[in-house]
C-alpha cells in the first residue's frame, strides 16, 4: 500500500511539473519507435538474420520548444536522442543528443540555429529518396549524405531565410575548432529550394576541409546535388544527379571490406550519381521505387548500381508496417552494401520488414 501511495504521489508530482513546464516552455516531446528483421545476403561472411532498430526511420525520443518573444520574434530548441530498440542502447556512437541539438531565434529575417544539426545536402538527399534515406533501398548506400559520411555537422551555425516567392535558401557552417587553424575540419553546407504546387527542385551542395592539426594541404571533398520531384497524384516522381569531387567527397557506408576483397574498396574521389525513383499510393498503402547508379570516374572504376522496392501499410496516421528489399550491382571491386536508416549493412543485398510507429 505505502509503494502504491508513493508511486501514486510521485506521478501526480511529474504531471504538475510537466504541466508547468508545458504552458510556460511549450514543450513538446515525440519520438519514432521503428524495429523489424532483416536478412542480408552477398558479404564474405555469410548471411546476416537479425531483429534491429531503425530500419525505415531512425527511433528516436525528442523534445522541442519555443517561446513567444513578442514583436514576431521566438526562440526555440531541440533535442533529439537516437534509441536502438532491439538492445534498449544509445545510438549514433551512444552520444546523448546524437541525432540533433540545437537552439536558435526565428523572426521575419528567418531563422538562425546553432548546435548539432543536418546538413543541407543531407536535407537534399531526404527531400529526393522516395525512401526518405531508409529501408533496404536507402539512397545514402550508395550517394553520398554530405562529406565523410555525416548526415549531422557538430559545432553548426545554419540560417535558413524565409520564403519568397516559393524560393528559400539555407546555409550552414561547421566550426572546425582546430587550434591555429580556423579552417582546418570546417564544413561548410548551402541549398536553394523552389516550390511551386506539385513541383519541387532542391540544390544542395557541401564542402569538408580534410585538414588536421597534424595534417595540411588535403583536397578538400566537395558534393553538389540537384534534386527535382513531381507529384502527378496517381504517382510521385523523383529524379536527382549528384556531382562528388575530392576526398570523403563520396565515402563507403561499409569501411570493412565486407566482401572480402583481394584489394579492399577505396572510396571514389571522383563520381557522379543519378537517382530516378517513384511514389505510388493508392488507399492507405504506397509503393517505393528508385534505380541509383554511381559512374566512378578515378581509374578504379568502381561503378555500382541499386534497385529496390518497398511496400508501405498504413494502420493508422502513426503506425506503419513496411517491407523492403534492394540490390546493389558491384563493378571491378566496388564495395557498396544495402543498409537502411541507421545500418551500413554487410552485403550486396537485403530484404527488411518492420513496424514503425510515430508519437
């Protein structure tokens, strides 16, 4: 009796705290729980068959407010944690806040933000996946999601403007934070979108110095991405082209040379991309689709292709379930791997299905 009195006084204590807090911060929490299995085939190690996390949209548990500071100006904050719900741990290396945290002010101007955040590339990416960089046939296995990687740049100061006219723009620069050199490790990100009722196109471009302290005068990897989507009603097409230049301009999601290779994969520092996918609704299901090919320009020539598809089933506005499957096409030692949201994957193909639901 005492425990349930006690448990009782202290949930009554958290909602009165919450509430207070809710009507002076206007605080929102929501999150992403997504898990399903996957089997992945083609790695020299064999077949992969798991329960994992985050195959369709990274689990997450955030929290974002903001408050009103009069004469049309806010400020506002967001937190967001990775969560692996097959082992109840931390993702994105087990960091607090690993997917975003940020603050900023938003007025007329637009807004400015600093803080952990995604880059305007990535946002290019998502904006022209049909699978939104998740599932089997995630865009981001073979097409790089901004320099070295990283979808997210630590240490960000972003503007992004208002629209006019259906054009807005954003630019983001990443503090490299090297002593004595202030542009040894910067990153620097900008896009231009245009929206116009069914139409949309997105240019999105990012720039890595691959400077270290110890480390001068490396190229610094540059990634340029036009994006374009249509939405016919009856089916929604993307189409994109993606130009990568220099080192960690287009890296490989897999680094440990999955398929066994006499001579491990290098990552091209030189490569074109070209994406062409489609959205097809119909009732509460949709169908994905998109061919993705990468033209290696550097000696190697490790071209490499991706063809995927997936089935989406809505339940309900917050609740999905899903199947996916794609196949990479790996040229003259190319180490491509089907991944999913927040998986690099360990072979040249994979078929997922989960369950996804949104709060």
């Amino acid at each position: 009796m005492k425990k349930t009195l006690l448990a009782l006084a202290l949930t009554s204590l958290f909602g009165l705290v919450a509430g207070n807090a809710s009507a002076q911060s206007s605080v929102t929490v929501y999150g992403i729980v997504d898990t399903g299995i996957a089997i992945e085939n083609g790695g020299s190690a064999g077949s992969v068959s798991k329960l994992t996390s985050g195959m369709a949209s990274g689990s997450r548990l955030g929290f974002k407010g903001s408050e009103d500071l009069g004469g049309g100006l806010s400020a506002f904050f967001l937190l967001e944690a990775g969560i692996n719900v097959d082992a109840g741990s931390s993702g994105q290396g087990g960091l607090m806040f690993g997917r975003q945290a940020y603050a900023g002010i938003k007025g007329d101007f637009g807004t400015i933000s600093l803080g952990r955040q995604y880059t305007p590339e990535y946002l290019t990416l998502a904006f022209v996946d049909p699978y939104v960089t998740g599932m089997a046939g995630d865009a981001a296995n073979i097409m790089p999601n901004s320099g070295a990687g990283a979808s997210r740049m630590d240490n960000t100061l972003k503007y992004v403007t208002p629209t006019f006219d259906g054009f807005s723009a954003e630019l983001a620069y990443g503090f490299g934070e090297t002593a004595g050199d202030t542009s040894a490790g910067r990153q620097l990100g900008a896009a231009l979108t245009y929206v116009s009722g069914p139409f949309a196109i997105k240019l999105g471009y990012h720039n890595r110095n691959n400077d270290t302290a110890t480390l001068k005068n490396t190229d610094d990897g540059k990634t340029t991405l036009l994006a374009a989507t249509y939405d016919f009603g009856v089916v929604k097409a993307h189409l994109a082209y993606g130009v990568n230049k220099g080192l960690n301009s287009s890296p490989l999601r897999n680094t440990t040379n999955p398929f066994g290779s006499a001579i491990a994969p290098v990552a091209s520092t030189d490569s074109n991309d070209l994406l062409i996918g489609a959205t097809i609704p119909f009732g509460n299901n949709k169908i994905l689709t998109s061919y993705i090919r990468k033209d290696d320009k550097t000696v190697r020539n490790q071209d490499a292709s991706q063809l995927s598809i997936a089935y989406v089933h809505s339940l309900s506005k917050r609740t999905d379930l899903y199947a996916s499957y794609a196949k990479i096409d790996n040229k003259n030692g190319a180490g491509y791997t089907v991944g999913s949201a927040i998986e690099a994957g360990s072979g040249d193909k994979a078929l997922q299905v989960g369950v996804r639901h949104s709060f």
